[in-house]
C-alpha cells in the first residue's frame, strides 16, 4: 500500500506539473455538460414569421397576434399585397416572399386572404395559407403543428363550443425547396460541411507537428523560407485532396440520396474553396501550437467535431439557443457554410442571398492563416 500511495504521490505532481492534462480533466467534463445542455434543445422557439394580411380586419391582426403571443414565432416582416407572387415553380421575378425564405430571414410566412373577417363573422369556412421554408425538414415539420395548433384555437373562439362543427379557419400548408419533407435533404448538406470540416482539419493539425517529431523541422528553419510561404506551402496539397474529397461526397449524395443540384457549380466551388481554406488553417494553427501529434489530434478533433455538429444549426436550431451560445456560433465557419450548400444546392438561390456567409468565410480563413503564420515566426525566431 506504501508503494502505491508513493506512485499515487508521483502522479499527483505529474499532472499538476502538466497543465494540458490537468485542464483537461477539469475543464472538458464541464465544457460538455455547459455545451449539451444548452445546445441539445430540441424545443423550436424564436421562428421568424412574415406576414402578408390581404385583409386588414380586427380578425386578422388577432390572428397574428395568436402567433407572436405563442412564444414561438417572432414577426419579422409585413408584405404588402402588390407583387407577393406566390407561385414559386417557374419564378420570373424574385417577389419579396422568395427573397425572404431565399436568405432564410424568414423561416414561415402566414398569408391571410381577403375576406377573413367577413367568413369569420358570418361562420363560414376560409382557408388561409402557411408557406414554410422546408430547407430544414425537421424545423418545417414543428413548425407546421404550432401553426395548425393556433390556428385551430382561433378558429374555436368563432364556434361555440356546444357545435361540433369543422373549424372556420384551415390551414394550407405550402413546404417550399424540400415539398416533400425529405430529412435527407435536410441532413445531407449538414452531413458533407461536418466530414469535410473533421478530415480538413485533422488532416493539417498533424503535418506540422509531425516535423517537429521527425526532427525535420529544424532544416526547414535553416531553409530561405519564411512562415507565411511554408503555411501556404503546406496548405495548397491538402487543399486540392480535401477539394476533391469533397467533390467526392458531393456527387455520392447526389447520386445515392437524390440531392438536387438547382444552384451554379461556381458559386458551389468558391463556397467550398473558402470553407476548406478556413477548415486547414484551423488545422494549421493546430499543429503549430501542439508538440505531439495525440496532442494534435485531440485538439483537432475537439476544435472540429463538436462546432462543426453542434453549433452549426445542422441538428439543432440557432434561434433556440440560449444568447450566449448563439454568439459563440458566430465563430463556427459550418455555420455559415450549411446556409451557402442549402442555398446553392437546395434553393438554386444567387449570389446576392448568401454573400454574408462568403464573406465570413472568407474572414475566417483569413485570420486562422494569419494566426498559423504568426504562431510559426515565433517558434522560429
């Protein structure tokens, strides 16, 4: 027992003298529980709702008034009446509902026809129309019950409850991009930015690191090379296999899943490139900063895996985060990735509906090089 309570001793000074294992033992169990138990809801609040009331009647606004007080819609745009064009299929003109659902500003839009009030008061059956952005099948899905659900209840405050009569007010459903509420059409995007991030990332964490422990690092110091050529240097091979790796998973999903392609391979391509420059940046900035490769892995596969499924919004809303973590997605470049594949790929929207995310990328790949770059000049001054 002597003996083991000494190696017991030992290990104590040890991990107190290697602070990467101490943090871990006490930061990561912690972080994960904080990470899960915020992200992992799968309760869909804050849906943003636009509205095109046609009739302008107390009846209609109580009636989106019956959806903002629910707590789980939140209006963000009125339209008006001229142009709206609702016939999706052969689209001429973007109208203002294509260009809301386009750029994702708005999740549903409740179009409320002429007449409502009229129908209501004379107890006669009207339908109103819910359009839904289906590019999430799950979130479409949710969405739907809670507008069937107030719906129904508005329509029971025209009905006394003694007739059991149909309900005045009915739903008409309208699921744009995925009609059919396909999940993986919903689930494969999100699946091809989370294996190419991994693989990206993983891939670079471990070349430089491995220099290090080859012992090879040194002459590439005695080389005339400075830090921001050899990142570059080492990125350029990863990023043609990481891009045909991509283009691999692409076309197998398209192939084997029936993934549309409604979008221009161009503005795919460049989507891709950027969020692969970022995703071996990452890598990069990895490996400078780890002494060994497990070492590199680990944090490789933490920096990656989770952001990347997380807080992307591949499973789990964004808008039913709490603040402070949706902040924190802000620097996850799945995130914004996932909007450029479903928008390219799903919605066969332009440039003009996702350019923030490309900008963002591109800022990301940005400053992880920099950063790689930098962290590199110091180890070899």
């Amino acid at each position: 027992m002597r003996k083991s309570l000494a190696v017991a001793r030992k290990e104590f000074r040890q991990i107190a003298r290697d602070r990467r294992t101490l943090l871990m033992l006490l930061f990561v169990p912690a972080f994960f529980l904080l990470l899960y138990g915020y992200a992992l809801n799968f309760d869909i609040r804050h849906i943003h709702l636009a509205v095109d009331d046609r009739d302008h009647t107390p009846e209609s606004r109580s009636l989106i008034a019956a959806f903002v007080n629910s707590g789980y819609f939140d209006l963000v745009a009125s339209i008006g009446t001229e142009g709206t064009g609702l016939g999706r299929p052969g689209r001429r003109a973007p109208s203002p509902i294509d260009r809301l659902m386009d750029r994702n500003d708005a999740r549903a839009v409740l179009v409320i026809p002429s007449g409502l009030g009229r129908a209501l008061q004379t107890s006669r059956q009207i339908p109103v129309q819910v359009l839904l952005n289906g590019d999430n099948a799950n979130t479409a899905t949710t969405t739907m019950g809670y507008a069937l659900t107030i719906l129904r209840s508005e329509s029971a405050r025209y009905v006394p409850a003694t007739l059991n009569a149909a309900p005045l007010i009915g739903i008409e459903p309208r699921v744009w991009y995925n009609p059919e509420l396909r999940s993986t059409l919903f689930l494969v995007p999100g699946l091809i930015a989370y294996i190419i991030m991994i693989t990206a990332v993983v891939e670079t964490a471990l070349s430089i690191v491995r220099e290090k422990e080859r012992g090879t690092m040194e002459q590439v110091r005695m080389a005339p090379l400075d830090a921001a050529s050899y990142v570059i240097g080492k990125t350029i091979p990863y990023f043609v296999v990481s891009l045909a790796s991509a283009l691999v998973i692409i076309f197998a999903a398209m192939t084997l899943f029936g993934m549309p392609m409604r979008g221009s391979w161009v503005l795919l391509m460049l989507a891709l490139s950027l969020f692969l420059a970022g995703a071996l940046g990452l890598g990069l900035l990895i490996s400078t900063s780890a002494d060994t490769q497990q070492v590199a892995f680990q944090t490789a596969m933490l920096a990656s895996f989770l952001p990347s499924f997380m807080l992307s919004g591949f499973i789990f809303p964004i808008s039913s985060m709490p603040p402070f973590l949706q902040l924190v997605t802000y620097a996850v470049p799945a995130r914004y990735f996932i909007i450029a594949l479903r928008a390219v790929m799903l919605k066969g929207a332009g440039l003009e509906t996702f350019w923030v995310q490309l900008v963002a990328l591109t800022a990301f790949a940005a400053v992880v090089l920099a950063l790689a770059s930098v962290r590199l000049r110091r180890e070899w001054s």
